[in-house]
C-alpha cells in the first residue's frame, strides 16, 4: 500500500478510535495491587481529592486490610454533573428497556416517566425503581441538599445503610437544622459537611472606593458604590451560587412581612447586585479567586472558599488583605451531602466511603488544620464538620478558624422551603433571563440611575428597571408551564422575558437621563 494513500488514512483511524480512547477513560480498572476502587463523581477541588484520597487509603487499610483507590470524575460544576447524570440515567434505562422485545417499542415519553415522583404508578416508573440499572458510578459528592434530594426524589440515588451499619452516626447529627435537611430519613443522601453563604471582598479595593465600607448586608452589595466592582457567579452553572440568590430573596420575603412583596423586592435586589457586576463567573469557587487577586472589591461566596483564601492571604503577604463575612441576619447553613447512586458498581466500597466521611475520622479530615492530630496531611480543607461534638472546647484548637460555628452563625435566619424550595430551578431561570441575557441593558440602566442621583431621584426610571415577568402569586402557574412545554415552547417563553427586559432597562436608562 502506498506510502501516501496510508498517510492520508491517518486522520481517519485517529476519529474512529477516540471512542474506544473514552471508554478507557471511563472505565475503572484495580489498583496496581489488586486493591479496590470507588467511582466519585464530584466538583470538590483538588485539595480535597487529594485529601480524601489520603485519608480513605488508611481508613480502609485499617478497616479491611486492603488498599483503595478513588476514581474521581469531574465533568464540571454541581449543574453540569446533575446534566450528566440525568442523561447517563436515561440513557442506560432506555438500553435495558429495550433488550426485552416483550416490553414493546420505546416511546420518547418513557424517557420523562420513568425519573418522575409524581408518577409512582406507571409501569416504566416502577420497572426502574425495581432495578439495578446504573451509570458506572458509585457515589454523588458535593452539591447542595436540593440537588441530591432531586436524584433522589427521580430514584437516583439508594439508601446508603449508615443507619442500619453505624446509627451512632446519625445521632451525632441533626436530620435538620435552620429550616433544611441534613441528612434524608430514607438514607438516600448524608450532610458531610456544613456550608454557609456569605460576602467576600478584598480590602485594598475596598480602599480604592468612595465610600470604603465593608459590606455586611446582602443589601449593601446592591448599592451605587459598588458599581463594576463585584464578581458573582452564574447560577445556572453553580448550584451553590443559585443557593445564595435564593437565600437573598428568603430574606427580603422574611423581611416584608408579604411573601409577594418580598420576592418582588428580592428579585430587584439581585437585578441591582447583577448590575454591579464587573464579571459573572462560570465557578463559585472562581469568584473567589478573582476578588483576592484584585479584579473587584467584593462578591458572593461559600465560607470554605472564602476561608481558604483568606488563609492563604495570611501566608503570602503575612496580613489578610481578603475575608470572608458572614451577612447580617441573612445567611442560612446548609449541608454539603454525599449519596450512593442507583446500581453502583462498587457497593461495599462505596458504603465504606460514605462511612469514612461520617466517621469521627473523616469530620476532622474536614475541619482540623492540616498537621494536627487527626488533621489532614497537607492541606487544610476549611469545610466545617457536621457532628456537632466536634464544635466542643477540647477540639477548637485544632480547627481550621477555632471561633466559627455554623450552627451559631446560622441561628438568627430559618430557610422557610415551602416559600421558595419548589422554584429553585425557576429562579435560575428568571436571573438568566431578565439579568445574564440582558445584562449590557441592565447595567446601562443603572449606570443611568447612578448617573442621576439614585433611584429616590429617578422614580419613573426605577419603575421600569422594577418590573418582572410575573409575581409570586403566578409562579406556581408560570413554573407549571414551563415543565409542561416542549423546549421549543420552554425557550420562547424564557426569549420573551429577556426582550421584555431589555425594552423596560432602555426606557430606564431614557427616563434617568431625562431625570425622571
């Protein structure tokens, strides 16, 4: 065979063989050994695998006299994880359901019935929760309560059987705390760690403004003086960051007295915060990063990343030039859980993962600087423990921040779910489509608005740059619509919000410079 003519089949062969190149990629071989090996699925940052790598190689060598390896896979953020388990899920049913030609031709439809709670009764519902069907994956870590309470509401996720192997554990923890899970009865998803919302910001650009305030409020972040001068993160991509907007609207709601009002007023918070955006990130973690290296003056963020990079602060310039500050009356604490997926190939190991995690063992992992007894070996993880005993005086010392205790600092705000827990997913949908998609007219309109005053001196501009696609009292009709439409339909609506919204921020920004 010519030389040439086997050159040119080159590109050729290179294509056909990188599916086989992702099949071994996804696959999970043993340990050099012969040791075992757990198949997590997660967004923790490398200091954490490392960590948890560590530390459940000598968990288990202790406990079964075998070695361990974790295979982690990191397809991206909480929201493109939940993605990709979703369609893994559907996928693979769609496979079984197929192999048995007794059970007729598939029908797209089965493809949204058999994940659905609310239909228990349908035969392809109940074909799949009476299976084994898995993904290759073992354990969910990460996320936030909603999103495993989700796979585990759509039959994901299985009960993990601590309370069956250790109810020790479950007792040094509380089901539930300020208004929220930590752990779920069935056993279906564990709080591993405790999490809190909060500002971050960066004192030497603090420096720089005006008014050099710290913010304490989540309202402060929505003044004037913080125009392009905050980092956020994009909700849709973030889990944790669609969490915290939410908190800010529970709180206005709180606040008002009228859960109508207070939503109407949460949602023109965050469109005010939005427009004081210098960036809008892809990655909660990222939002950090960008605050400590001077890019804006604040942000929002979770109290770990927060923390971690005030710790480092410390390290490098030997003073803190960033902090993590916990809002005043307006912070909620919620668990970061861990979960067994549906089939898991790898059961027994993964039920010992979950069980390091839980353990006295795996909590001081979490919380103890790196070095101490019982601590981490090299980097301190800032992740504040669940078992509320190890809070105790005698264990302060070795904590990352001996004074800070989410139990306390999340004591003075109670998550009400029933108010906003159903419209999660809505809400990330109404900030995209009325703030990220139209976000160069929001931020006009209020450069506009700031440009003439302030919104008490512009309050036909204000007027407009206030209205929303629809009130509290329709969400329940306008969520409805949307899980019923097609995606054709779903995309309309939501295009329709964000032309609307464009039009109001125009005529916002002509109002306030007419000063009206």
């Amino acid at each position: 065979m010519p030389r040439r003519f086997l050159i040119c089949l080159l590109p050729l062969g290179a294509l056909l063989a990188l599916p086989f190149l992702f099949r071994l990629e996804e696959s999970t071989p043993p340990t050099a050994d012969g040791g075992d090996v757990v198949v997590v699925i997660s967004a923790h940052n490398k200091s954490v695998r490392d960590e948890y790598e560590r530390g459940f190689r000598k968990y288990y060598r202790r406990k079964f006299n075998r070695d361990v390896r974790i295979d982690f896979r990191s397809p991206g953020g909480t929201s493109d994880i939940v993605r990709y388990i979703n369609d893994r899920f559907r996928n693979e049913f769609r496979l079984a359901f197929e192999a048995d030609p007794a059970r007729g031709p598939w029908r797209e439809e089965y493809g949204n019935i058999f994940n659905d709670p609310r239909r228990p009764d349908h035969p392809t519902r109940r074909m799949f929760l009476a299976s084994d069907i898995g993904i290759g994956i073992d354990v969910f870590a990460g996320g936030g309560v909603f999103e495993h309470r989700r796979m585990a509401d759509r039959g994901y996720a299985v009960d993990g059987g601590v309370k069956r192997r250790h109810p020790e554990y479950l007792a040094a923890i509380p089901e539930q705390f300020g208004g929220d899970s930590i752990y779920d009865r069935s056993g279906r998803f564990y709080g591993v760690v405790l999490s809190t919302f909060g500002i971050f910001c960066n004192f030497d650009r603090l420096g720089e403004l005006e008014d050099s305030r710290t913010p304490e409020r989540w309202a402060d972040l929505g003044e004037p003086r913080f125009f392009r001068n905050l980092v956020l993160a994009d909700p849709t991509k973030s889990g944790s960051a669609n969490k915290c907007f939410e908190i800010m609207v529970q709180q206005c709601m709180a606040q008002s007295g009228s859960p109508d009002d207070g939503w109407r007023d949460g949602l023109n918070l965050l469109k005010r915060i939005f427009a004081n955006a210098r960036n809008v990130s892809d990655s909660a973690s990222r939002v950090v990063s960008e605050i400590a290296a001077g890019e804006a003056a604040a942000g929002t963020a979770i109290d770990t990343y927060g923390f971690s990079e005030e710790e480092w602060s410390v390290h490098k310039f030997g003073r803190a030039k960033v902090a993590y500050i916990t809002p005043k009356g307006g912070t909620a604490v919620g668990a970061d859980p861990v979960q067994i997926l549906r089939g898991a190939p790898h059961r027994e190991t993964a039920e010992a993962f979950v069980d390091f995690l839980l353990s006295p063992e795996g909590q001081k992992m979490h919380c103890f600087k790196a070095g101490s007894p019982g601590g981490p070996e090299k980097n301190t993880l800032n992740r504040p423990p669940v078992r509320r005993e190890l809070y105790a005086p005698e264990y302060r010392r070795y904590m990352f921040r001996p004074d800070y205790d989410p139990y306390a600092s999340g004591a003075d705000f109670n998550y009400q779910p029933k108010w906003t827990g159903r419209y999660y997913s809505l809400l990330s949908r109404v900030i995209k489509s009325i703030m990220l998609d139209p976000r160069e007219e929001l931020r006009n309109a209020w450069g506009a608005v700031i440009a003439a005053g302030g919104p008490e001196r512009v309050p036909e501009a204000m007027a407009y740059f206030d209205r929303l696609p629809f009130s509290y009292r329709e969400a329940d009709k306008v969520s409805a619509a949307l899980t019923r439409s097609s995606p054709a339909e779903a995309a309309a609506l939501l295009r329709r919000w964000t032309t609307e919204a464009a039009a109001n921020y125009n005529t916002a920004a002509k109002l306030a410079a007419e000063g009206r």
